[in-house]
C-alpha cells in the first residue's frame, strides 16, 4: 500500500514540475508581447508553485540539481545582460540617426548598422585624432616606466636584503592609505614649478611608480624559492640578471596583469588631465570626451560615437585578458 | 680540489648553529654531511657555497683562502632539495643557463649540455618543461645543470628528500655513478644514515653543530667514537644495556652479572652502557655463570634468520639469532657476545671507553 502511495506521488510530482517548468516558459516568452499581463504574471506564479510542489512530492535529486543549475544560470544571464546593456545601447545608438535617437518607444536596433555619420561628424567636430594619440603616448609611457619601477621595487623589497627593509615597505603600505584626491594638490603645485603643467610630461610624471602593483609583484618574487636565486648566483649570475633571466620571465602572469591594470587606470584618467591639460590638442580621450559634451549639447548619437571610440580599446584588451585580470588580482592578494 | 675547513663556526645571534668544525675532503671524494635536522650540516654547505658569510675559521680550496669569496667566485655546483629548476625554460635551457652566464659561446654550450644531459641519462627529455618531468627526472637535470660548467666542488643539499623510498635507491646509486665519472669533489647532505653509508667515501657525522666523527663508513660504525655515533647508525639501531663494570663483569642494574671480554678497560664501578649490535650476540649451548642469562620476549622471523626480543636483567633488547637455535618466546637461552659490535660507553658524558 505504501509503495503504491508513494510510486503516485512521485508520477504527481513529475506531472506538476512539468507543467510548472512549461507555463514558467511560455509565460516568459509571452511577457514582453501580451497585452493580458496579469494572466501572465499569474501563469509565472503558478508555474514556480507547480516547481516547487513538483520538487517536493518527487524526491529525485537529479532534478533538484538541474533546476539549481537553472536558476544559477538565470541569475547570472539576468547579471550579465545589466552589465552588458549599457554597451550595447551606446554602440546601437552611435549608428543611430539623430531622428532615430528621439523616436518613443525607443528602438532596440539602428536601422542601418553601417551608418558610419556620426563617427565622420564627431571626428570633424573635435580632434579625437589628437586625443587618441595623446592618450596613447600617455598610457604607454606611464605604463612602460611603472612596470620597470615595480620591477625594481619588487626585486629590492623580496630580494636584497638591507637595514630597515620591512619598516620602509610597511612605510610604502601605509601610503596607499592616502586617497589620490590628497595628493593631488601637492603634485600640482609640483608640476607648475617644474613648469611643464600643460604638457603630456605633466600626464606622465606623476604616475611613473605604483606601491599597489609594487606589492602585487613582491609577494610573487617572495614565493620564488631560494634555491633558484643561489643556483644562478653560483653559476655567476649577478642580481641584474638574475631578475631579468629568471624572475620576469617566471612572474609573467603578474606582470601581464599588472601592466592590464595599469593601462586601464592611466586610458580612463579623468581628473588629473582636467587640471594639468588647458590646451585644446594637449588633451586626451576621456577629457576630450567631456568637452565635446558641452560642445555637442543634445546630440546624443555623437556623443555615443564618440564614447564608443574612447572605451573600444580596453573592452579590446579586457576580451582578451580577463583572466589574467581576474586571476592576478586573487593571487597578488591571498599572501598577506 | 682538497677542501679544507678550519675551525668553520657559524652564529645566528644567539644560536650557534656550528662550532669549531675542521675537516679536509681529498681530491675526487665524495664526503657526506650526516646528522639529525638542525645540526648545523646544511649551514656547513650553504658556508662553503658562500650563501652564508663565515662567523669564524677558514675555507681553504686548494690551499686558496675562499673564506670571503661571493659564491660566483668559488667555481661550485649546487643542488637542492627541491631541485630549483627554472620552470620557464626547457632542460636544455636550464643546463645551458650556466654556460650562457659565463658566456661560453653557443655551440659549445648546447655540446656541452648535450653531453651533460647524456651522462645523467636526460638525454631524450631536452625540450621539456620542469614541469613535465618526474622528481627524479628533474633531480637528474639539477645535477646535469650543476655539472656542466666543471665545478670544482658539487654540493648536494639533501637531494633525494623529496623522492620516494624506492627512486631514493636509485638515484643515490645515480648519484655515485656520475660523481665517480667526473671525480668531482662532492659534499652530500642528509639526514639518513643508510644513504650515507652506502655512497660515500667518508662520513662527517654531526651533533648540535659539533662534528662527532669523521671517518670511513664502515669505521663508523665498526669504531664509533662516542654513544651519539653509535646510536645513529646502524638499523636496527644498537642496544644500550645500562649497568656497572665490575673486574670483567659487566653487573646489570637488578643485580645479573656476566662475564664480557675487554671491559676491563673500564675503572671497576663506573656507571656504563654497554652497546651492542643487534648482530653481535651468539647463542650458547652451556648454562654458565659467566654468560648472559636471558629471557626471550618475543620472535619475528625475518627468512634467512630471525630477530629476538631479548630481556636481560631489567633491560629490553634485540638480537639476531640464527634459526638452527628452534627459539621461542619465553624460552630461557644463554648468550654470550662477539668482540666486534660492542661498545663501552661512560653513562655520564657519552664517552667510549676503549
């Protein structure tokens, strides 16, 4: 008798998960066209009880897992397309026409994807050119003279070993503390007495060290062994060549992310350029962006053509490097 | 090269880590470092390899004064426990690295490499990755790399450590082959007294940073100098029976006495264990007074004999005994001892009494 009970339940169970997960889909694909929301909505809901029930009164575990696996990915597609949208409604409206901008509803597609005007109008009305060359020196040399300063630093601070080593790093941590904004006063007033305020040097200069990534990469060399640096040292391998032999090309994944975070900080600068930068063919992208703002009012299209040009290149590099991203972060900051 | 090391003494702080330690290695020999962890025979390695400066005493290479010399200047191979490989480059690389450093041009190096790679049996492993290789693989490629720019010492800190018991054999077997090759002067370190038994030409035994005895392996064991030496080597490891010498008895602490050849070297009534090896006793027919009385614990058959679990006044030990003898436990058998494998040792300070 109880089997039988039992062997019933489960036969309802499969039938109410079935019919739960089939209204949960035919609900959602009807959403977004039907009129009759409330039948709807109430087609979801009872879909999810039906799921529920289903789950509840059939005991199999497989299933359970599957609909957890669901709604893992539910949640994360849900995730990834509010992330995602906002790049796709500026690349969409950058091939826009200023009349398909206004249009209400607004559409989900250009009409003609390969209407290239806006970037032609956006190009002529201010020097992008410009801006994206200076951004690029910028980001290069910034990124370049970092690298090699934290190399050198991450070297001194795991490897050689001098009077007040651990008291001069933790004196470095403590400097990351002081928020940007703080300094920014006393690097201006730097860089005007040095006199090239209004000049990409300005826009170099002070970020050509970084105690953040020197940290990064020092608890890398750290979990170099030993070992390796006495081999080299014996077979009459000085400490020069010892780093750029052996400990850069181990710690490559660290720095390829390090110089990844780097140039993404230095392309996206914003408030630095603001106060060093006043003329117009000395300034870079995201500076230039913001004054053609201002210059192109309500004309939105050309403001989304343009942004679309400033973020292209780091959306580029981050496709191809989001695991060292990612991964690199995790790893310089497990080992305190 | 001859090595010599004059009153070597190392201090951190407080902690002296090696005290007054003399030795010479002779041309072509290979010399291990043995002694229980923390007894200072790594820091008399990474000293002669100049990772660490010297507190005291001399480094002679040759007759050459190397004391303050930087380690590139001391023409030495070194390898790890843990191999040290660069993982980035190929076994080729790694064995040529040394050579690309002195900047041997580079179709000597890749000869030379070739040839090292060959004679630790790398050869067909050139383009692999540290990674892809097994620990004695890699092991083999440390010394290759070691080897290859001619040192004119090798040191071996711990090498087989980090392999299992069964690769340990084999590579200790690989390591004696290749040193008796080249004839390269080698310092081995270890921890485990059979491995140093078996591959070296002397044995500097060490003790809390104090070196105990420096000899050849079997007169290390056959003559050990002081308790510590003998307790170290040897496995089973030796029997300690504690007791009194009295004329030429030796009298247990219950009470039951016999007579033991040349314990008359010791003053009558000093406390005194007497050391035996596990292979020294024999088996009497008679029951005399003059031989040990003595109760048989336990038997485990090992094949070609069979070990006992002996008790003798008071003291628990290990004997071998051949199986023509049909023993059991609880028997009561008479043992006598050999001359070779006994040891007087003074109960107070270790010393041997001879």
């Amino acid at each position: 008798m109880k089997n039988k009970n039992k062997k019933e339940q489960r036969m309802l169970g499969t039938i109410l998960y079935v019919l739960g997960v089939m209204l949960i889909i035919s609900g959602s694909i009807s959403l977004p066209t039907s009129l009759a929301r409330t039948i709807v909505y109430s087609m979801l809901a009872l879909g999810v009880v039906f799921v529920a029930a289903g789950l509840y009164l059939n005991h199999s575990y497989q299933t359970k897992l599957g609909t957890l696996k669901a709604l893992q990915y539910f949640l994360l597609t849900v995730g990834a397309v509010i992330m995602v949208f906002p790049f796709y409604w500026m690349i969409a409206s950058a091939f826009k026409t200023s009349a398909e901008m206004n249009f209400f509803p607004p559409t989900m597609f250009p009409k003609n994807w390969l209407n290239f005007d806006n970037f032609y109008i956006a190009f002529e009305t201010a020097p992008f050119g410009r801006y994206f060359m200076n951004s690029v020196i910028t980001c290069l040399s910034s990124v370049t003279l970092t690298t090699f300063t934290t190399i050198l630093g991450a070297f001194a601070f795991s490897r050689l070993n001098f009077p007040g080593r651990e008291v001069l790093f933790s004196l470095l941590l403590s400097m990351m503390m002081v928020p940007f904004e703080m300094l920014v006063i006393t690097n201006y007033t730097t860089i005007v007495k040095l006199g090239i305020n209004d000049t990409l040097y300005a826009l170099v200069l002070p970020f050509t060290s970084s105690i953040f990534y020197t940290y990064i990469l020092r608890n890398f060399f750290q979990s170099i062994p030993d070992g390796l640096y006495w081999s080299a040292r014996v077979d009459g391998c000085n400490n020069w060549r010892y780093l750029w032999k052996v400990m850069v090309p181990i710690a490559r994944p660290s720095l390829v992310t390090i110089v990844l975070l780097n140039a993404m900080a230095s392309w996206n600068s914003f408030m630095w350029p603001l106060l060093v930068i006043k003329q117009d063919y000395n300034r870079t992208l995201p500076f230039g962006l913001y004054t053609f703002t201002t210059e192109v009012g309500a004309n939105n299209e050309l403001l989304m053509a343009a942004s679309s040009v400033v973020v292209m290149p780091m959306i580029i590099l981050f496709l191809f490097a989001r695991k060292q991203i990612v991964g690199g972060v995790a790893r310089g900051g497990i080992k305190g | 090269m001859q090595v010599e090391m004059q009153g070597l003494t190392k201090h951190f702080g407080a902690t002296k880590a090696v005290n007054d330690f003399s030795i010479t290695l002779y041309d072509g020999e290979l010399v291990c470092l043995l002694g229980p962890s923390g007894c200072g025979k790594s820091t008399v390695l990474n000293m002669l390899a100049g990772i660490l400066p010297v507190t005291k005493g001399k480094i002679l290479f040759d007759g050459e004064d190397v004391t303050k010399h930087p380690p590139e200047q001391r023409g030495i191979g070194l390898v790890f426990q843990n191999y040290a490989l660069y993982p980035h480059m190929t076994v080729m690389g790694n064995i040529c690295f040394p050579l690309e450093i002195q900047n041997v041009p580079k179709a000597e190096r890749i000869r030379r490499a070739t040839e090292m790679a060959e004679l630790v049996h790398m050869g067909d492993y050139l383009n692999r990755r540290p990674k892809q290789l097994s620990g004695g693989q890699q092991q083999r490629v440390a010394i290759a790399r070691a080897l290859v720019k001619n040192p004119r010492l090798l040191l071996l800190d711990e090498p087989l450590s980090n392999l299992d018991a069964r690769l340990r054999l084999e590579m200790r077997e690989e390591i004696r082959r290749i040193q008796l090759q080249t004839q390269v002067t080698t310092v081995f370190v270890t921890h485990d007294q059979e491995e140093a038994m078996s591959i070296s030409d002397h044995i500097a035994l060490m003790k809390d940073g104090y070196l105990q005895q420096h000899e050849k392996p079997q007169a290390l064991y056959d003559e050990p100098a002081n308790q510590f030496v003998a307790d170290f080597l040897g496995n089973p490891p030796i029997n300690n029976l504690e007791g009194t010498a009295q004329g030429d008895r030796f009298v247990s602490n219950d009470g039951s006495s016999f007579v033991c050849r040349g314990i008359e070297v010791v003053p009558s009534g000093t406390k005194i264990n007497l050391a035996i090896r596990a292979e020294s006793f024999v088996m009497e027919n008679e029951k005399a007074d003059s031989f040990m009385k003595c109760k048989i614990i336990s038997v485990y058959q090992l094949g070609k004999e069979e070990m006992a679990q002996v008790e003798f006044g008071g003291n628990i030990f290990r004997a071998y005994i051949s199986l023509e003898n049909n023993i059991k436990a609880g028997d009561e058998v008479y043992l006598s001892l050999k001359d070779r494998g006994v040891f007087f040792f003074d109960k107070e300070s270790g010393r041997r009494y001879i």
